[in-house]
C-alpha cells in the first residue's frame, strides 16, 4: 500500500531528474554553437584587418574605379578579400 502511494511521487522525481538534464543538455549545445560561431567571427574579422592593414602599410587605394559585380577589377580590398575566400572558403560563409 505504502509502495502504490510512493510510485506516483517517485515517478514525478525521475521526470524531474530527465527534465533537468534535458536542460542542461539544451543549454550546453546552445553554448557550444554559440562558441563556434564566436570563433568563425573573429576568423572573419581577422581576415579583414589583415587585408587593411596590408593595404595601408603598402599605401593602395581600397576602392576601384568601378566596384561592380561585372568589372574585371573591383578594387585592392574587394580583390584581396576574393582571394582570401578562395585560399579559404570557410570565410565565405559569413559574407
């Protein structure tokens, strides 16, 4: 009889238990994503400063005459910036 009464409450104590690790597995996943796409960013970003500081240092224009997505040339940073996403495409996906 005691073990009947107790079974409702111990099942409540095992969803709780489930509920609490499903959170924190939730939570964890979310945390981790959220590291990874911190990560790419700063990749990105890093690319990019890079390509400015190497145009400044060398004295280049940044900008082309004609920047369109047709023109041959589309300026120094705009070009550079092509060809880092070639080197590594993984840049890509963050433009």
């Amino acid at each position: 009889m005691v073990q009947a009464s107790l079974e409702p409450l111990m099942q409540k104590i095992d969803f709780k238990a489930i509920e609490t690790e499903a959170a924190e597995s939730v939570a964890s996943c979310l945390s981790k994503e959220r590291e990874k796409e911190i990560l790419e960013n700063r990749q990105y970003v890093k690319a990019l400063l890079k390509t400015t500081a190497l145009l400044g240092r060398q004295g280049l224009a940044f900008r082309g005459h004609d920047e369109g997505e047709s023109s041959a040339n589309q300026g120094n940073f705009v070009e550079t910036v092509h060809l880092l996403t070639e080197i590594n495409p993984d840049l890509m996906k963050n433009s």
